[in-house]
C-alpha cells in the first residue's frame, strides 16, 4: 500500500485497485495523536502519584516516547484508515 514512510502507491501491486482514489488526509495524524495521548497521560499521570520525579526527568522520558509512538503507529493507522475508507466506499472495489 505504501511507497515509502506514508507515501501512497498508485496501485495494489497484487489485485490492481487505484489507491488515488482512496484519500485519508488529516484522520490518520488525528486517530495517532488521540491514541498515543491515551497511552502516555495516564502513564505519566501515574508516575508522577508514585514517584514524583523531577520535571526534567518526566520531559526526557515523555517526549521522546510520545514521539517514537506517534512515529511508529502514524503508518499502521493511516492503513487501517484507508482500508476503512475503501471498505465502507462499494464503487472503490473491484
């Protein structure tokens, strides 16, 4: 489906389908942030009623693991998108 990072290909190199014609635009980012903020507050929530650590230490911990989520789902549910889109669109399949 991808021809790189998040790029699109053009089409379904096994069954042909036009991969233009299914457009995920901005949900894809929104479900990611929506999913990675349901992960990372409660986590930090709970590490900050436990432990109290400083707040240098919850940012260098917090930041890079809320960007390595975001990084590593945004793919998987921009796919999950599309493949929501072509499902609910009859005139997209074959």
């Amino acid at each position: 489906m991808f021809a790189g990072y998040l790029r699109v290909a053009g089409c379904c190199g096994g069954c042909g389908l036009d991969f233009d014609a299914i457009r995920s635009d901005d949900a894809p980012p929104y479900f990611t942030i929506l999913i990675a903020g349901h992960i990372v507050v409660p986590l930090l929530l709970t590490v900050e009623q436990l432990s109290a650590p400083p707040a240098w230490l919850e940012l260098a911990i917090a930041l890079p693991s809320t960007l390595i989520l975001t990084l590593g789902l945004l793919p998987f549910v921009k796919g999950a998108v599309m493949g929501a889109i072509w499902a609910s669109k009859p005139e997209l399949a074959l």
